[in-house]
C-alpha cells in the first residue's frame, strides 16, 4: 500500500493497493490530462526517480523536485524564533530535508496557496510530527489526501504568528490565500503569492489567470478583490512560485500597477 502521486500535477492521493482512476485537479480545466494519458507513481517511484533539491532563492530556503516534476513549484522555508513555516509544498519530502530544517529549529507550521501546489503536504506534517497543514476552506472538496493534521481554516485571514499572515485573497481558487511576513525584506515586508500574482518574467509586473496551462484570464472583479485583499498590507518584496520568480522591490507599487494594467487590457 503506496500514497499515490499525480505525474501531471504532482498532487498526492490516500495509500491504495492500485493508483486512483482519474485525477479530479487534472480533469478540472484549470489543469490538464497528460497528453500521453493519466500516470501515477507510488511514493517509492517518486524517490527512485527523482530528489528534492535546496537551495536559496531571495535570502529563504527553497525546496524543488529534480528532474522537473508535474507544475515545478518550489517550496520555501520562512524563518522564525520558534520554528519554521513551509509555504506551499512539493510532492516530495526526504531524510535530508528534514534533518536541514530541524537543524534550523525545526518546523511549526505548514501553509499552501491554492489546491495546485497540496503536493505531498500529509508526508511533510507527518515528518514533524503532526504540524498543522492551512488550507483555506474553501478548498476543501479539492483535498486529494485528507490527513488530520489539516487545518481547513475559515474566513478572510488566519494569523500564524505576530510576523505570519495568511490572508484569503482568491483568485482562480476561491480559497486562494497569500502570505503576508511582516519580517521578511528586512523588516520591509513581503508577500508570497505563490501563482495568486504570477510574477512576470520580466519580475517587474505581477499577472493573474483562471488557468495558466489553457489561458483562461481572470475575470476582473476576481483581480479586484485581489487587490482589495492585499491592499492593507505592507510589503515591499514579493515571492512567487518558482525559482527566482520574485521581485526584490518596490514589489507592492508594482502590484498596484499590474492590477491597473491588467483591468484595462481585459476591458478592451
């Protein structure tokens, strides 16, 4: 008896005997069906086939699966007194991973932007013994693996600690969260949105999508309750999903304009 995983979107599913029959994020059109069809790898495929990496990305601790693997996201480690927090999560965790991050005092918490990007979040609690997994709750029909160490969290914001935030932004979730860490920048802020605001690859504008792999735009009151989300916050970096998709500064006067612009390009 294996968890299963997704080879097209990475999420994780309950230990069975035989792979599931479908994968209910990849048949959603926000997502896709492998060309080649549905695959799935046990969790001792998935470690003979591929590692987790680390490295640093914008001054935090990251965490991605090579080679490649389903929609690529890196996780991050965000820092603090009494332990760590994992923002958003990868379909992988490792002996390695784990020893690195006790030894930077352990792990107290785990936070996840949208239902893309679950990855293998019951594998990661478990290594911590337990810690609770946030997930908004309105997500909670897109939970693949339940695990009782997940928090289904209501409402528009779930505090963390006094530095930790998450706030229910939506988006093409209608439980998309960011995290907002007060400490992070050096005091001047940051947010991490994930792909909520998809930095561009210029990391000068952010973006938003219903679905990224089939082009769907956002529709505009989606982006402006966005912005009506995070437009209390003060942060002047910007983290997204993938390696060095960020924006060192000035990040939330760019935010403010890519809402601008994205609202007039969609208004024709």
């Amino acid at each position: 008896m294996s968890p299963w995983t997704c080879e097209q979107c990475g999420a994780q599913f309950p230990d069975s005997a035989a792979p599931p029959a479908a994968c209910r994020i990849c048949e959603d059109d926000r997502q896709f069906v492998n060309w080649n069809g549905q695959t799935w790898l046990s969790r001792e495929q998935l470690g003979a086939s591929h590692r987790l990496i680390r490295r640093d990305d914008l001054g935090l601790t990251g965490f991605a699966v090579e080679p490649g693997f389903a929609i690529g996201q890196r996780a991050l480690l965000i820092p603090e007194p009494d332990g760590c927090v994992l923002w958003d999560c990868v379909p992988l965790v490792t002996p390695e991973a784990v020893e690195h991050i006790r030894s930077l005092g352990g792990l107290k918490a785990i936070a996840v932007s949208h239902p893309h990007f679950y990855g293998a979040v019951a594998d990661w609690s478990a290594a911590f013994g337990g810690v609770p997994v946030y997930l908004h709750g309105d997500d909670r029909e897109w939970i693949t693996r339940p695990h009782r160490s997940i928090v289904a969290w209501p409402g528009e914001s779930r505090r963390i600690s006094d530095d930790i935030l998450l706030v229910r932004a939506g988006g093409h979730f209608p439980g998309g969260t960011v995290m907002h860490w007060r400490a992070g920048a050096e005091g001047r802020g940051a947010l991490l949105t994930g792909d909520i605001a998809m930095a561009t690859m210029d990391r000068r504008w952010v973006s938003f999508m219903y679905s990224f792999p089939n082009y769907i735009p956002l529709n505009a009151a989606a982006v402006a309750a966005i912005w009506r989300a995070v437009e209390p916050l003060a942060f002047d970096r910007l983290y997204g999903a993938w390696w060095g998709r960020n924006i060192e500064t000035g990040a939330r006067a760019a935010f403010e304009a890519s809402v601008r612009r994205y609202l007039a390009a969609i208004a024709g």
